[in-house]
C-alpha cells in the first residue's frame, strides 16, 4: 500500500505517503474511512480461525485488522524503519501487549524505574501477580542496567526520554546489554517520536509510542501503536490483537493517520519553539530549575545531541512554592491550557508533585528517589509546548509567574 517503508525517500515523503495510496475504487486521493466490522469473503475455503492470518490475508473481521488501522500500521513503520507495526486502542494497551505478549511466569523484567505512570504502575503491581519478576533500574546508569541483568532476564524496557523529567537512556549502550544477556530490548519513544529518535537504529527490538500524543498530534484519539521485527510483530497480533481486544477503532486510525502526516513539520516547530520557551523561563526570576534536553544545562546535554535529532516539544521547570502557581496558571492562563497529556497543536501544562508520584506511581527510595529529586525537587511543572508563537506563550507564562 502506498510507498510501504522505501528509506530512500524523506521523512516528510513517507508521513504523508506510506501506507497510502489513491482509492482504486474511486480514485480518492484521502485514505477513506471504512467503518466496517466484517467484510465478505470471496474465498468460501478460508478459515474462520485468527491464527491462520497472514499480513497478506484479506480483511475478515475488524477486530483482527481493518484497511485504515493497516494504513497507519504502515506508516508507523515506515516512519521508525521497522519491518512491521501493530496498534492497538491505547499506549497502555500497546505496553501492556508487549509485557504479556514476550514475559511468562518465572520471566524477569528490567525495567526504566521512571516511566510513563500506567507502566509504573502495571510492572510493579501486576505483573509479579503473575509470577513475572521486575527489576526498576535508572537507565541513564547503564551499570546498573548491567547489574540487574539475569539468567531469566527475557525484556529490556526503556523509556526515553522518561516522563515526567526528561532523564535519557543510551539506547546503543542498553542494547548492547539486553542483546549480550539474550534479551529483547524495547522502547517508550512516545516523548521523541520519529522524527527525533529512532531506536531501532540504535539496536531496539521493539518501539511503542502513545499515538494520543505527538502522532496523531491534535489531541482528539487515543491510539498506541508498537513496530518492530516481523516476526515479533505478529507474535504480538496473534496474543495481544486477537486475545485481549484493546483494538484500534478505524475513526481513531483516520484520526491518527491524517495527524501524522505533517509529524516530521510539527516536531521541528514543537522543537524550536520549546527551545524559546525553555530559555526564557531559564532566565526569569521566579525559576530554580528548567529540564529540556536542547539546553546546555541538561545533565545528558551531549547523549541527546547524539541520540536526537530535534528535542521534542516537553519541558520541565521547578518554582518555589508549585501548588499557590498551579491554582493561579490553572485561573489565569490565557493560551496554555492547564491539562493533562501532552504532545498536542496546543501547549497543556500540570503540576506534578514529587511526593506523591514517589508514593504512589514510581514508589522509588535510597539512590533512586534521590536521582528523581535531582530532575523534580519538590515539584515541577510539565509543560508540553504546542505550536503557538514562542512569545504569546512566554507573555502568557510570564504574566502568571509575577503573580506569585
């Protein structure tokens, strides 16, 4: 379908092209929406089980594949150089389908210790129900990646950058790891997307990103999507596709797909004008702290120039007292939007509190809450930059801040 992944062609190139192609039916040159649950077999000798599906198999049932979810799949790939792609309703769904899909009873895990708050909480809390072993490591400590590394060690799970505080993992040097202890190494890129990293160049099995973010980009669908090897892929389609139902609607495929097709464009503004952004607040008087990987005083400043080709649209920044400015940005902001999630046309920000993600998400302690506290301190805020002009959002910022 489409120009399918030809890595000759530009990034730009394929997000509007793979995966798509001209209507044969009607010539249009928009994907259609095929809203569809079944679809008439021509071929009366074709099996009703799921298991005999192949990526060449035609559409049965939109539960097992649907021609707009397979155009995104498509593209996803194509976008992360990878074989192959799978989405599903949701990025917890797509992370919860990589952990059940490649871990059994008796397995064990090394995991980033900070990680988008649903992962956090699904590898503490619900996998050891299952017999499953979990090791939380820091991952920008890639000896103590090492360290944690077993005999029954079968995944790898990194997240960079991690959410909430933007702390990097050397995807070459965990690779290297997780390759050496024969285990498969996958990655939260949701913060990065393709356009700044692809981690399957730096050795990644396996890539998921939350498509509810910077893909689909307009804060209107959830999705989840992972890309990978083939064979990995349609390992997770055959469990996680057909078993577990966390499905990708065909609207929200529609959605996502139209929105990634000026992701390469987005992500250079979202880039640039976070840049601005973090400068500025850098230097107003009412700020201790700014996190963004573009500035020199990020700690990992040097790894993101190697590992990111743009860097993303998320920054961080700590005050003195965080809880008396959230009640004034969430009365007084005029075009930030004080709200959750991230990656959208519009720029969204939350206070997230130390303390009680330490208790509740990420329940870390000793070394581990301390290089939390070392990004965080008691607090910041996460602010997604959107695509308005710099200065409107730091005139916005600005006014809020001498408030307090």
């Amino acid at each position: 379908m489409g120009v399918g992944s030809n890595r000759q062609l530009g990034p730009r190139t394929r997000a509007i092209h793979a995966g798509e192609g001209p209507d044969a039916a009607t010539g249009a040159s928009a994907p259609n929406l095929v809203m569809s649950s079944t679809y008439v077999v021509e071929d009366a000798s074709a099996g009703f089980s799921a298991h005999d599906l192949t990526p060449d198999s035609p559409f049965l049932y939109a539960r097992w594949g649907s021609p707009n979810v397979r155009q995104l799949e498509d593209k996803v790939a194509s976008l992360e150089g990878a074989q192959a792609c799978v989405c599903f309703s949701s990025g917890m769904a797509a992370a919860t389908a990589i952990f059940l899909t490649f871990l059994s009873a008796g397995d064990h895990a090394v995991v980033s210790d900070v990680s988008y708050a649903g992962v956090a909480e699904l590898v503490r809390e619900t996998l050891p129900r299952f017999g499953i072993e979990v090791t939380l490591v820091d991952m920008s400590d890639v000896d103590a990646v090492r360290k944690a590394v077993r005999d029954t060690t079968k995944l790898v799970y990194a997240e960079t950058p991690v959410n909430p505080i933007l702390r990097l993992t050397d995807l070459s040097a965990v690779s290297e790891i997780a390759k050496g202890a024969g285990a498969l190494f996958a990655v939260d890129s949701t913060f990065a997307t393709p356009v700044a990293t692809r981690p399957i160049e730096h050795g990644a099995d396996l890539v998921m990103h939350s498509l509810t973010k910077y893909v689909g980009g307009h804060g209107d669908a959830l999705g989840g999507a992972v890309a990978g090897r083939r064979d990995l892929v349609q390992r997770m389609t055959a469990e996680a596709v057909i078993h577990y139902g966390g499905v990708m609607s065909p609207f929200n495929a529609w959605l996502i797909q139209r929105g990634a097709a000026t992701l390469p464009m987005r992500m250079v503004a979202h880039s640039d004008t976070a840049l601005e952004v973090a400068r500025a607040l850098e230097g107003h008087s009412k700020v201790r702290r700014v996190t963004y990987p573009g500035l020199e005083s990020h700690p990992q400043h040097d790894l993101a120039k190697r590992q990111m080709d743009v860097f993303s649209g998320m920054v961080t920044f700590q005050v003195a007292d965080g809880p008396k400015l959230a009640e004034a940005m969430a009365e007084h902001l005029e075009i930030i939007h004080y709200a959750v999630s991230l990656g959208h046309h519009r720029s969204l920000i939350f206070w997230m509190d130390t303390a009680g993600l330490l208790e509740t998400s990420f329940k870390l302690d000793g070394t581990q809450a301390e290089s939390y506290r070392a990004y965080a301190g008691d607090g910041i805020f996460r602010l997604s930059v959107g695509l308005e002009d710099a200065s409107d959002l730091i005139r916005d910022l600005d006014r809020v801040l001498d408030k307090v």
